[in-house]
C-alpha cells in the first residue's frame, strides 16, 4: 500500500484508476486503456493533453528563469505581463491581479483582501460574506466554509461564525422549487430571502456575495432566467460587492469568455485558476477593481508592506503557461470554436430527454450535467449517490471518464478543443453506461420511488 494520503476520496476504497499519459482529449491507464476525458482531469485542461507549443513555452522559461519571487520589490516579466494580460480581458475596471497557485488559495486572498480594504477605508464593520447553499468555493480554511457541500464541512469544524459567512437559497428550480411553484415565482422567493437575510443582519456590516456563476462540484446549476438580474439589483442596493468565481468558468467554458458574461453578472471581484494554464502549471489569480487596491497604498504603506503572498505567488513558470494558454486561446479562436461545440454536444445530450433515468440536462457550452432520478413524473430523488456512482464506474468501463457529482448527475466538461466526433464518441459511450446503469437500478427495484 502506499504512503499517498489521496485528497476528496474514499479512505477505505482501494480501486485506483491509474493515469499514465495522455494526449489531445484521451488519456491512458497503466494498462494502456484508452479514455476519452470527458472532464478535462478536474474541469482545468482546457487545451488538452501534450500541447508542444505549451510545453516548449514552459520549458523554455525553465530554462531562462525557473523561480523569482514578486515580495518587496522584485518582480520578473512574465509575471508583468501576465498581470496585465488578465487585466486587460476582465470585466473590471482598471483590473489589478494579484497570483496565486490554486482557487482555492485565490479565494482566500479575497477573503483576507476584502477585510483589509474595508478597514483600510475605516468600515471594519462590513466583513461578512454571503455564500449559497451547495456552493463550492475549495477547502482551505476560508474558502472551505465558503463551500456549502455538506461533505467538505462535516468534521472539520469550519470557524463558520469566527470567519462572519452568511449562506443564502441555491438557485436550482429543479431540486429546490415548491410544489406547483413556477421558476419565476421560485426567483421571487429565493431574492426575498437573500434581501430579508440582508436586512437581519444590516447590510452595513456584509462586504461581499460570492457566486460561482454556473456551479460545477454542486451539479452544474444554472439559475432560471432572472435571478442574477434580481439578485444584483438587491446587492447594488445595498451596497454588497459581487464576488465572481471563475474557476471553472472562466475561459470559454459557458460559451463566452467567461461565465459572468454568459450570466449578465457585472462582477467586482473574480477569481481564476484552472484553465486560467489550461492546468499545465499551477496558477490562480484573484482580481480586483483599481479602486480597491488604490485605498490600500496607505494603509500598505504605513504597515511596511501588504502583508499576504505566497512563495509562489506568480511563479514564473506559471505565469508562462499561463500567457502562452492564453495566447492560443485568442489565435486559434477556442472560445468561439468551444461555443460551436457546446451548441452540438447540447443537442447530441437532448436524445436522452426520453430516457427513464433522466430527470434533467442542464448547462451552458462544454458545461453540462445530466441529473439522474428514479421517477421522472414525480421529481422525486434517490436515497444516496450509488446509482450516480455506478454511472460514473459504467462511463469508465465503456471508455469515458465523466464525474458523478452533488449524488447523482453526471457532469461533463471536455476540452475545449473536442471535436464533433469526439462529442460523438462521448455520446455513444454514455449511452450505453446509462442503459447499463438501467438494468443496475431495475436490478435494485430503485426506480419509480
Ligand atoms: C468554483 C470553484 N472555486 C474554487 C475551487 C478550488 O480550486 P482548487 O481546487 O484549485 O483549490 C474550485 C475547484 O474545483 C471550484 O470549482
């Protein structure tokens, strides 16, 4: 057995699926099985697998400058212009960047800089953060209570309260909505809960709501029509900053350039990481307006230096990747060419509206989900996450690698470079994982519950 302690898994499970190598969207087990990676590794390799232009950009920098870091007064190129380059794509105005190796770790800087600004313009009381119900934001300590997912809280005893987090409704009608209700009236209700939530705890004392524009981990949900513009409108009102995390949907995932756009959300805040490097070296960014970060030169100034950075804040090897990801995303057109083939895998998904199993497909460009449910007429739930599971092991033995998540939807989020055959291929195998997961749940007298 070995000494790997493994991260989100089983501890008493033993089967390992074991990746080898990889090339364009398939990899390789070590018995030279083939996959085709239906979920980009961790929703992150945009660009696929063994990219030679990348490579040779990472290498390159290798070569040239493998580590400078960017505390009190160094700073090293690709970091610059990394910095800038983001900027310049961003939705904020005069956008500064500030680098990180892991969403997660971005989150927490905006946690920590969100407290800092507003003390740094003498409103310390205003530090409590809004997050929803099955939100993922990662596990470190700030961001993993900013997670809602009951299984990255339960025994780890979040300081919850300590860090003043806030939890609101999760905007998904298909699981959440009231008997008879209609998604419009779903909307109404849920924004009048976030207002009645900001006014019980006064808003003056909420800095920020944080929001994933499209869920990934929490089973791919995509608000009705309506809530972000009614959702902004009460957060403007009350003077709440909205704090956009991009990790997923950032870079061409939901059909545009990144999910905010896709969800008309004018963000004040975004975090990246992910295909941010299409996750060919660990990098993060956590961006802010201008503005925020022109309010705390003083403060900064008087206390000797901004007190936060990481060792590998701006790794100049990651900052490589990171320019060159971005570089062939803006020449090869992905973005555009990613929407193109979101428009086709959606319609390819929509043949199995019919299926017995299959409650909902739902998702924007290369982010989809499929909901399974043991009876689609009365909208009702398994018990656990087995058959979700079963799905999840019936892909991989038919050659697909998708992600059971939130129980039992089956996510989907290939590289950005997938093919109409590829689509294809992915479609055929889940075809006959979801048959197999059929007989495994009439097997198990699990439908029509
Ligand atoms: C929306 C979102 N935010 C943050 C994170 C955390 O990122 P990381 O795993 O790089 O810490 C994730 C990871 O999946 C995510 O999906």
């Amino acid at each position: 057995m070995s000494a790997m302690i493994y991260p989100t898994s089983n501890f008493a499970e033993q089967d390992k699926l074991c990746i080898e190598r990889a090339k364009g969207v398939y990899v390789y087990d070590s018995n030279n099985k083939q996959y085709l990676e239906g979920m980009s590794g961790l929703w992150c390799t945009a660009l696929g697998y063994g990219n030679e232009e990348l490579i040779a950009a990472i290498t390159n920098q290798l070569h040239r400058l493998s580590f400078s870091h960017l505390f009190g007064g160094k700073s090293h190129s690709p970091g610059v212009a990394l910095a800038d380059k983001l900027a310049a794509m961003v939705p904020i105005e005069d956008a500064r960047v500030f680098f990180g190796t892991s969403g997660s770790d971005a989150n927490d800087t905006h946690y920590k800089i969100l407290r800092y600004y507003f003390n740094a313009i003498n409103k310390p009381q205003k530090r409590k953060i809004i997050t929803r119900e099955r939100a993922y934001h990662g596990v470190t300590v700030a961001s993993g209570a900013l997670t809602s997912l009951p299984v990255n809280n339960r025994h780890f005893d979040l300081p919850i309260d300590a860090l003043n987090i806030l939890r609101t409704d999760s905007p998904h009608y298909f699981s959440s909505h009231l008997q008879g209700e209609s998604e419009t009236q779903f909307v109404d209700r849920i924004v009048a809960n976030l207002e009645s939530l900001i006014l019980h705890e006064n808003p003056d004392t909420i800095a920020a709501m944080i929001i994933e524009p499209i869920t990934g981990a929490s089973g791919v949900i995509v608000p009705p029509d309506g809530y972000y513009k009614k959702v902004q409108t009460i957060l403007r009102k009350y003077d709440i900053l909205i704090w956009v995390d991009e990790v997923i949907t950032g870079f061409g995932r939901t059909g545009n350039d990144f999910g905010c756009t896709t969800m008309g959300i004018k963000p004040d805040l975004m975090t990246f990481a992910k295909q941010l490097s299409s996750a060919y070296y660990p990098i993060s960014a956590a961006v802010i307006p201008g503005y925020m970060h022109d309010a705390m030169v003083e403060q900064s100034s008087a206390n000797g230096v901004f007190g936060h950075g990481y060792t590998y804040s701006g790794h100049p090897v990651g900052c490589a990747a990171a320019l060159k990801t971005l570089e062939i995303f803006e020449r090869e057109h992905i973005f555009e060419k990613a929407a193109e083939a979101g428009v086709y895998l959606r319609k390819q998904l929509e043949k199995f509206v019919d299926h017995p199993l299959v409650g909902e497909i739902r998702g924007k460009g290369l982010l989809m989900a499929l909901e399974l449910v043991p009876n689609k007429l009365k909208n009702t739930r398994f018990a656990d996450g087995k058959v979700g599971a079963f799905a999840q092991r019936a892909c991989q033995e038919h050659g697909l690698i998708v992600r059971a998540v939130a129980g039992n939807s089956i996510a989907l989020c290939p590289p950005l470079i997938i093919s109409h055959s590829q689509i294809d291929e992915i479609i055929q195998k889940l075809t006959k994982a979801l048959d197999d997961t059929l007989i495994y749940t009439q097997k198990e007298k699990l439908l029509f519950a």
